[in-house]
C-alpha cells in the first residue's frame, strides 16, 4: 500500500495528471485493484487481481497508450503478466501511414518474437483508452449514438457506442450523477467473446468514469470498476 501511495503522489505531480483508482468485483467478491491515470497526450491503466481471485489466475497489466490531441492513438504497450505467461505487446498506429503494426514479445522466453501483424487502420484510429478519453470530452446526451473507429492492433472496426440513460450510482467514492452508456466491443465485433461494456460517465463536465462492467455469460460472471479514490492534484 505504502509503495502504492508513493506512486500516485508522483502521478498527480506531474503537469495535468488525473489519478483514479477502482475495486474490482467478480462474483460478489473483491477481485483485485486498478489505476487509470490520465496525462496531457498519454494515459495508463495498471491492473491487478488480489486474494482468492489472484490465487486462481494472477493478472498483473500495465498498459500504456500515446495519442494526439484529437485522441488518435500513437503507440500503445502491454506489459501483461497473466497466468504462467509474461508478454509484451507494442501496437503502432499509422507508422507506416494507414498502417497498426503489432508485436508480441516472450518475456519469459529471452523477449522472443512470438507474433507480428500488420493491418489497415484510417488516419485517425482509438485504442480502449484514448476512446473512453474521447468520449470524455465529447457532448453527450440519453439516447444518443456514436461510432467510434477502434483498433487492437489485430482488427480494426468501427465500434457503436450508445449513450443509453442517465442514472444515479453509488461507488466507495461517493454518489454520482452519471450517463451510462454501452460500447458495443464484443460479439465478434473487436473481441469475439460474446458480453456486454457498460460504463457510467459522470453527467457533469469532467465526464469522470466512476463505473464500468463486462457483462459475461453467467457461467463466467459480470466483472465491476467501481472507483473508490480520486487522487488530490
């Protein structure tokens, strides 16, 4: 916790940082910790599962993403330790122009390439995060849709978002007028597992994600963000 704490002081240090941490939820039971941080042009998510669940499958993902001021992403890396594997993954968009070139890379195994691929993105293409940044800043309203074109480096697509209510939420941060809109990223569209991405914006102009869940089938369960601290700047 302590190490925890330190880090943050040094994120919100730097120039126009937000810093949010969230509980994970799986099965009415605590399942582990994130940190969406949040600079001028880049952002990171740390993610990591804890206790019984960090018992039965370790996660530990550190992901990092550079975009534009239009929030078109730039590069993008994962550095996921899942299981009994340890990967990195390094996507760049548009370099060449039109162009994601993916790498992934062994780090258990000497950092051996284990896989390479180029595909087709347009000019300006999102990963997850600069996205969610996107929508951040964009005018929302109930009953409004957008598309969003989106990338991972494997596909590209463009992704249907739907801002489908406002609604209040309770979090261990407090309680909070928010929209809730869903992004549809499953079914075969970006990911092939078949759920549903909510994710609850702030209904203010700060547009801050107190809340997001990946609905599965119920043999795997829902998965729930809630945020339970915003760092002080």
């Amino acid at each position: 916790m302590l190490a925890r704490a330190i880090l943050a002081l040094v994120l919100v240090c730097s120039a126009g940082a937000e810093v949010f941490d969230y509980g994970a939820e799986w099965r009415l039971m605590r399942a582990g910790w994130a940190r969406l941080t949040w600079y001028p042009g880049q952002a990171q998510l740390f993610l990591e599962t804890t206790g019984f669940v960090g018992t039965l499958y370790h996660v530990k993902d550190d992901y990092k993403v550079s975009y534009s001021d239009k929030y078109c992403a730039s590069t993008a890396v994962m550095n996921a330790e899942e299981g009994s594997k340890h990967r990195e993954i390094t996507v760049h968009y548009n370099t060449p122009p039109g162009k994601a070139e993916r790498v992934e890379r062994d780090l258990k195994n000497g950092n051996e390439v284990v896989e390479t691929k180029q595909i087709e993105v347009p000019p300006c293409v999102h990963d997850i995060i600069a996205g969610l940044t996107r929508l951040r800043h964009v005018p929302l309203k109930v009953g409004q849709k957008l598309e969003l074109p989106l990338s991972d480096g494997k596909k590209s697509v463009s992704t249907r978002v739907e801002v489908q209510k406002a609604e209040r939420v309770k979090t261990p941060a407090g309680e909070f007028d928010t929209l809730r809109l869903e992004a549809f990223l499953y079914h075969g569209v970006l990911y092939r597992r078949k759920a549903h991405l909510y994710v609850w914006l702030t209904n203010d102009a700060r547009r801050i994600p107190v809340q997001i869940r990946v609905k599965m089938a119920f043999y795997l369960g829902t998965v729930t963000l809630q945020l339970e601290k915003e760092w002080d700047q």
